[in-house]
C-alpha cells in the first residue's frame, strides 16, 4: 500500500467498526481500532497518527523499538505489544509499551511485573487463551483461564484488563461467533470472580471476522492488513 491509500483504508477500516457496533446494536464509542502496524515503516504509524490513529500494534520487539526510537517525537502514541514474548526478552516490553496482549504464563507476568518502571503506570495486560485449542498456537487452556488470572490480578506492576484470542479461521458468521462468544463468557465469569479489577477488554476481531467479534463484544479490534494493506515480507 502506498502512503496515499491509508487515508481511505482507514477511514473504510472505521466505517466498517461503526456499521459492525451498530448492528450490534453498541454505543458507538465501546470498541476501537487498534492498527496492526508490525511490517510497516514508521512512516505510515506518522501518517496514521495524523488521521487521529493513536493505538498501534506491534508484533516483533526489535522492529518495534525502532520504529518507537524513530517516532519519539509523536506525542499520544499507545503501543501495545501483541505478538509471542520469550522471557528473556520481558524487560523491553515492560519498559516501552501500555499493552501487552499475549500473556499465557505466570512466569512472564512476573518478569513482566518486577521489570515495569515505578514511574510508569501498571502494565495492561490481556490473557491470551487459545479458544480454537490449537496446538500450533500459544495461549492459555480455556479451563485454566480462571486460576491464571487470579494469580496475575495479584501483581503489582500490571493491571489485567481482559482476554485476547486468535480463533481458528472459520467460513459464515455464526461460525466466527462462536469461540469469541466463548471468549465472551469467559471474561464475564472473571468479571464476577474478580469484582475489584477492571475487566473490561476482549481483544479479538481482525480485518477477516470483524463483525463477528463486535456482535459478541469486542472492544479492541486488531485490523492490520485492511488498515495498512497486506503485510510486507523480506
């Protein structure tokens, strides 16, 4: 995509939120875009951000240390890390992001925890939970989702916000309903478990199953490819 379609893919990308949270029939302000922006140059986050684009996604750390060292000068940013973190790579993302979306083990929590600067506000967190149960992919069990989170709401340098998940891909909307309809329940049975956290983000939805995560309540949607254009590969 050249730097002169993200203004209409953008504002299609929004559009497409606004028609799907109406359907659903949701306030128009209870989910937001979050522009998945991994592959990318840090000139087409400046341009986005120009157009009123403040949420940005990143999904490999270094890349995404560069191209936060070359947008220092942006004010309003929000980063939020949505990609695998192996532990001993924890610091940077505790260091340099407001989100992190792929939180599985107890282990990285805690690393990520002791590792969040004082001054800074605690770490969001989402909880991924592998919905599909899919072998190829990382995330929590759903029956496991409960005892994690209590473990994690415990510490003191993240904030758990919600769950995130990246269902198996399915044909017909009903189909793509149903793992994030599960999702769904599975953050209102921690709402009820957990009444003193905020638990109010379920990260699910991209550019092929958007509508089908707004009717079951998403509130951040991850739209890379129909923001940006397909990804760029080396």
């Amino acid at each position: 995509m050249t730097d002169n379609a993200l203004p209409a893919s953008l504002a299609h990308a929004r559009k497409r939120l606004e028609s799907a949270l109406i359907d659903a029939k949701r306030p128009a302000n209870d989910a937001s875009l979050l522009a998945v922006s991994k592959t990318k140059p840090a000139s087409m986050i400046r341009q986005a951000w120009t157009l009123g684009q403040r949420e940005f996604g990143e999904n490999y750390l270094q890349e995404a240390l560069d191209k936060q060292a070359e947008l220092a000068d942006v004010e309003g940013i929000v980063w939020h890390f949505i990609g695998p973190l192996q532990s001993n790579k924890t610091r940077a993302v505790a260091e340099h992001f407001a989100w992190m979306h792929t939180v599985d083990r107890l282990k990285i929590a805690k690393r990520l925890s002791e590792q969040r600067p004082s001054h800074l506000p605690p770490l969001n967190v989402c909880l991924q939970v592998n919905i599909s149960r899919e072998a190829s992919k990382s995330g929590v069990m759903p029956e496991d989702v409960a005892a994690l989170a209590e473990q994690i709401a415990t510490l003191p340098g993240l904030q758990l916000r919600g769950l995130m998940a990246i269902p198996a891909p399915a044909s017909g909307l009903e189909a793509q309903r149903a793992p994030f309809a599960e999702l769904r329940q599975l953050l209102e049975a921690l709402q009820k478990t957990l009444p003193d956290t905020p638990l109010d983000t379920l990260s699910m939805g991209m550019s092929d199953d958007l509508e089908a995560a707004v009717l079951e309540g998403a509130t951040l949607v991850r739209l890379g490819t129909a923001i940006f254009g397909a990804r760029d590969t080396a």
